[in-house]
C-alpha cells in the first residue's frame, strides 16, 4: 500500500510567499531538489556573489532581468542537469525553478510582452547574450552588452573557499595536470585523444586543497596537445 506523506516542508520566503514542500497536487515540478540548492545560496550567497562579477550596460529600460538572474538562472539549470541553453525553452515557466532565481512573480503573469505571460523566467536568446560576455569593460556589440571581470572572478573563489574555514590552511598545493572533458559535437578547440579515445577538451584544476576544488579553467585542446607534443 503506497504511504502517503502529510508533513509539509518549509524553506526560506520570497518576499511575501512562503515556500513550501508538500504532497498534495497543484503545480508539479520534478526538479524541487533544486530548492536546497537555494537554501545554500541564501546561506553562503555565492551566486549572488559570482553575479557582482559582471558589468551590465545594457537599457534598463528594455530589460526584465538582472544579470544576477541570469546568472542564477544558467547556474541552477547546470546542477539540476539541464547543460544546453535550449532547455530553458522549458524551464522557463517552471515555477520552482522561479522561485530559486528569486522571482516574486513566479508564473510570469506580469510580463510586459503578452507573449511572455505564463513564462517566468528567461529563454534560451537572453541566456546566449550572455554567454556570449567578453573579459573587458566595453564592447561596441549590441549582443554583448555584459561584461566580466576575470580577476575578480577569480578572487571569488578564493576568497570563498578561504571562508569555508576558520582559519586559513597552512598549505594549498597547485596542480595543473589535465583531465579528461568529454564532449559532444564539433566544439571549437576539440581535439582527439587516442588515450581516450575520444574527442575532449582538456580541464585544467588550478588550486587545490586536500580534497577541496577551489578553481578550475579549461582551455583550448590545440594549445595541450601541442605543448605535449614537443
């Protein structure tokens, strides 16, 4: 006999809703996980954090979502399994994954284009804008009008995984071996690895700490394979 379950789960507020975990039908999402995902963020503040990042140039008057949104919005759907940009065609009107980026509005019924209503979140062209975001203050591209700072990025992460720790740890060691990054498709800076027997971009872990990743970089798959062929 199925066991149904009663108890209610309470998360953290957004703004004036309250956010729950219960069993009794309504709105279904298979992807509620994500919400301790979220629990963590409002506890260590790194998406928002990592979002400061970014310069956004672009008209406020024409924009609906802030960078740390988008930021959120790509990163959630990444540890919830969603890697392409086209599965935000989906997500975007699914209310759980709402209310992890933070929108109040967590149905779009607000949207200022009609066609927009019932999609809370950002589709896939909004995202690609800014995946498309250069290192630099500035660019005369009217489709990259986002920004990074690669320095600061950086200082996140150490400074992040500093945190962690009551006091900082005495050694950190540098490793720059390259593993294996599998890929699908023909990316750019692919190459074939006959270890591997496959096509694969090599990841390249900067710092490490006992067991802790602090900060990884993957580079182009020419420029490893031909410094490891001299």
């Amino acid at each position: 006999m199925t066991e149904c379950k009663t108890k209610q789960y309470e998360f953290h507020a957004l703004g004036n809703r309250e956010v729950v975990g219960h069993f009794d039908g309504g709105d279904i999402t298979s992807d509620a996980g994500g919400l301790l995902l979220r629990e963590v963020e409002r506890r260590t503040g790194i998406i928002r954090r990592f979002g400061a990042c970014f310069q956004d140039r672009r008209d406020p008057r024409f924009t609906e979502f802030t960078v740390e949104e988008l930021v959120a919005q790509r990163i959630y759907g990444i540890a919830l399994g969603y890697e392409d940009l086209n599965d935000h065609d989906q997500l975007r009107s699914d209310p759980a994954l709402a209310v992890m980026v933070g929108k109040e509005d967590v149905k779009g019924e607000h949207r200022r284009v009609a066609q927009d209503q019932g999609k809370a979140l950002a589709g896939k062209s909004t995202l690609n804008r800014l995946e498309l975001t250069g290192a630099g203050p500035f660019s005369t591209d009217p489709y990259k009008k986002i920004g990074r700072d690669d320095a600061q990025i950086d200082r996140l992460f150490v400074d992040h995984f500093l945190e962690s720790h009551k006091r900082p740890p005495l050694e950190i060691i540098l490793d720059v071996d390259a593993t294996d990054d599998l890929i699908h498709g023909n990316q750019e800076g692919r190459f074939y690895h006959g270890y591997y027997g496959n096509y694969l971009l090599p990841a390249f872990v900067h710092i490490l700490w006992r067991v802790s990743v602090v900060c990884a970089a993957e580079k182009s798959g020419y420029r490893w394979m031909r410094r490891h062929r001299r």
